[in-house]
C-alpha cells in the first residue's frame, strides 16, 4: 500500500501562540515540551476555519497529556443535525457557532468540580411526586423542594390547562420571572393518553414498552394562535413578599379552543436498577439542533420514511452509570402560527403600573409570530436490550410510512 504523506502544518503565528500559552499553563516548569509538540504536530483534516482551528486544539492538549504520560482527558461531542458535523472539545473550551451568532458555551462534568455532585442532581424518583402537579416551585437552601407555603407559589399553582400564569421577583439589582402555558399533568398513564386523544392530536407515542418499566408522570402543554393571543383579557393578579422579596404574578383564561392544541408532551417511565424511559414531543420551526456527549459518544442516522430526520447516539449516562441510548426525530408537519406566552407581559405589567420591580420587564416583551413546521421527538432510553430496541424502530418505522402515504 503506497503512503501518502500529510502535508506540513501551515505556518499561523497567532494559532502558533494560542497552541503554546494553553500547553504551558499544563506542563512542567522545568520542561518546554512545545518543540516535540510542534514538529509532530498535523494538520488536521479540511474543515470551516473556525472549526479546524478548535480540533487543532483539541490534537495539541491531547498530544501534550500522551508526551507527559498523563491520562486521556475526558472530553466531550457536539454533532450538529442540521449539517451533520461532529465536534470534540476539551472540558471547558468554548464553543463558538457558525451561525453567525454571538452565543456560545463550554461544557464541564459536574462531577469533576464538585465532590458532591450526585445531591446537586435530582432522580426525578424522588422528587415527582412533590412537583408532578405544579406548575412552578424552588428550592430552599438545602436543595429540598418548596412546592407551596408561600403566597406565591400557593397563587401561581391554582393555574389549570387552558390557562397561563406569570410571576416576577424582584432580586434587588433586577428581577427574574416566568410566563408560562399551564399544563397539563397527569400520575396515570390512561387518562392523560384520553386527554390527548380527545384532542385529536396526531404524533407518535412510545407504545408497548417493556413491562418492566411502569409509567410514573407525564404532561400536556397546549400552544396559542396570534389570533387566541389577541383575544386574551385581563388577568387575575396579586402581589406580597415572600422571605424580604417583592413578587407579582397573575394567571390568565385562554380560549377555550386552546385545550385540543397540543404543542408538547411529556413522559416518564421507570423500571428496576435505575432504568429510565424519557419521551418528550414538541413543535418546532425548523428541523436541527446540538447534541452533546461525551467524546465517547457514537451517532448513527438512521432513514426512516415520515421523518425528514432521525439520529440514534450512545452514551454513559453519569448519574446512573449505564448506556443511554438516545434517539432524536424531526416529523414534517402542516405548519402551525404560534405565538408564545411572553406576549403577555405589558398585562403583567399594568397589575403594578407604578413599581421598580415591573420596570424590568419591558424589554421582555416577545410578540414575534413563529410558525412550527416539524414535530420533534426525543426518546431516552436505559436499560433497553438490542432486540427492544430494534422493536421500537419496528414501531416508528411503520408510523413513519403511514404518515408518509397520507
């Protein structure tokens, strides 16, 4: 077999001294491993400028910790699905999109800066049945769920579906808040599947799991038209303090239609060991979005008729220590107007038209028009064998090509 060489890295002085300041904040003292390091250093394979710039990084540092007998950094995975790029980054180097957007972010595991990680991560086990039939609650200062007994709370849990609630604290400096679509909850199985069949909500669901894994909450939340918003009234509203902090919140009736739109839903299923089946389902715009891992983490797309979309990936997941298989579909839709709740926060504002705290809330206002064009699915899966996996795909595969002959 003939061997082609690679060709020789491109002379960037200013990637050159990037490359040197991030290997010398690692390495010894004593020792300037920047030589070896830059005469073995490749070219990495062509890709859009700023990304070939972050994985020739990522080869330097990974290059560094082999020549100083260090173990492998745990890294993690972007993979882009609308382009179907895939990214590997060092804990905590920044993510820059290219997009054209100013947003970025880095990651790091959790359980690498705090010794105590597992009790800042909730098993949704033993926190539900505390939250499964609220629409809001906090934390106090041990980490323990306050889900009523403050003024607040117990005002903005009174919001049923059909309806939408909003609230503001005032933080001193600012002020943080929420508005929101009350939901829909439910701790049976069969009478939120009725709810949303009598809505005549099309999508497809995770049926016939396992018997192992027994449902344990899930929820409906409804969308609104522009022409729902614009009919919306006045709401019921009330202010206080709670623990020294100033508060306002307020809920709101929607049209009745808004019950049979169903925009996302929710389900949970447990089984023994710490296996878990998460399903979520909502309306988007467009059809992509980041996946992120571990660097070990493999993707495979998939065809499936009836989704534009479809990606299996595999994963560890940390808290429960065990393969987490994830899939991630895009449906094709009619398109659907909506408009989101944050179009309600001039109302919120008149309950308290003379205070600081709703002075913040002006630039809040978002009464952009969206139209939702695809269906999204995320299904996490643990504990599922091969053969249970491959009669999931059975069932998404003959949903898939019914919705495609319609």
């Amino acid at each position: 077999m003939k061997h082609t060489p690679k060709p020789p890295r491109r002379e960037d002085p200013l990637q050159d001294a990037r490359l040197r300041a991030r290997l010398t904040a690692q390495t010894p003292k004593t020792r300037d491993l920047w030589p070896a390091v830059a005469a073995r250093l490749q070219e990495p394979p062509p890709r859009r400028p700023a990304r070939r710039a972050a994985l020739l990084l990522a080869a330097a540092v990974a290059l560094a910790a082999l020549l100083m007998g260090a173990a492998a950094l745990r890294g993690f995975r972007i993979y882009d699905t609308a382009t179907g790029e895939s990214l590997e980054l060092d804990p905590g180097e920044p993510y820059l999109p290219q997009d054209g957007s100013s947003t970025g972010f880095s990651m790091t595991r959790l359980s690498d800066t705090d010794p105590n990680w597992r009790e800042q991560v909730h098993d949704d086990r033993d926190e539900w049945p505390e939250t499964w039939d609220k629409q809001t609650y906090d934390y106090d200062e041990n980490g323990e769920v306050v889900s009523s007994g403050t003024r607040k709370l117990d005002f903005v849990n009174q919001a049923r579906f059909g309806q939408a609630w909003g609230e503001i604290t005032d933080l001193g400096q600012g002020a943080a808040g929420s508005l929101c679509l009350a939901t829909l909850p439910a701790n049976e199985e069969t009478a939120l599947l009725e709810m949303l069949d009598r809505t005549g909500t099309s999508l497809w669901l995770p049926e016939d799991l396992p018997e192992r894994y027994v449902f344990a909450h899930g929820q409906l939340t409804p969308y609104v038209t522009p022409r729902q918003m614009r009919q919306v009234r006045r709401p019921t509203a009330e202010n206080g303090t709670d623990d020294g902090r100033d508060w306002a919140a307020a809920i709101w009736d929607l049209p009745e239609e808004v019950r049979d739109q169903i925009d996302q839903v929710e389900l949970v299923f447990y089984g023994p060991d710490g296996q878990r089946v998460l399903f979520n389902s909502t309306l988007n715009e467009e059809a992509g979005h980041l996946i992120t891992g571990s660097s070990d983490m493999t993707l495979e797309e998939l065809a499936l008729d009836g989704f534009e979309q479809a990606l299996l990936t595999v994963d560890t997941n940390d808290y429960y220590e065990a393969k987490e298989v994830r899939l991630d579909l895009y449906e094709p839709i009619d398109p659907i107007r909506v408009q989101y709740a944050d179009a309600l926060w001039p109302q919120l504002a008149e309950t308290l038209p003379d205070s600081p705290m709703m002075r913040h809330t002006r630039d809040w206002t978002d009464t952009r028009v969206k139209t939702m064009r695809y269906r999204y699915y995320s299904l996490c899966l643990i504990g599922f064998g091969d053969g249970e996996l491959d009669a999931l795909l059975r069932s998404l595969r003959a949903y898939g090509a019914g919705q495609a002959a319609r």
